[in-house]
C-alpha cells in the first residue's frame, strides 16, 4: 500500500488581529480623552482673576493673633 500524507490546511486567521487592532485603537482614543479631560481642569486663580469663579478649592490663610 501506498502511504499517503495529509497535512491539515494552515489558514491565517484574521479576526484575531482585527479585534487586537479594534482594541488598540479604543485605549488610544480613551488615554486621548482622558488626558484631553485632565488638560481642560480649572486653574487656580487668586486677586482680581478669581473675582469671577464661584468656587475656590484654596483653604483660607490661618492668622495669628498675639
């Protein structure tokens, strides 16, 4: 009898890089946002420039009375 080889069929799977390249690209625009958010934050402002906000994250300063 004659030996016959059959060797399986390689087939490049292509969904796996997709997804891995979908992926990719959803945590670069996310990182974007987020540091797009982070760059956008108020800045603290004192004197004559922080007469127009209507919140001051700065403590008041402590006196001390002798």
């Amino acid at each position: 009898m004659a030996e016959i080889k059959i060797e399986p069929k390689r087939r490049v799977n292509v969904l796996p890089w997709i997804v891995g390249v979908v992926l990719l690209v959803l945590v670069i625009l996310a990182a974007a946002s987020a540091a797009h958010r982070r760059a956008a934050a108020p800045v603290h402002r004192s004197g004559a420039e922080a007469a127009d906000t209507q919140w001051d994250n700065i403590p008041p300063k402590l006196r001390q009375y002798a």
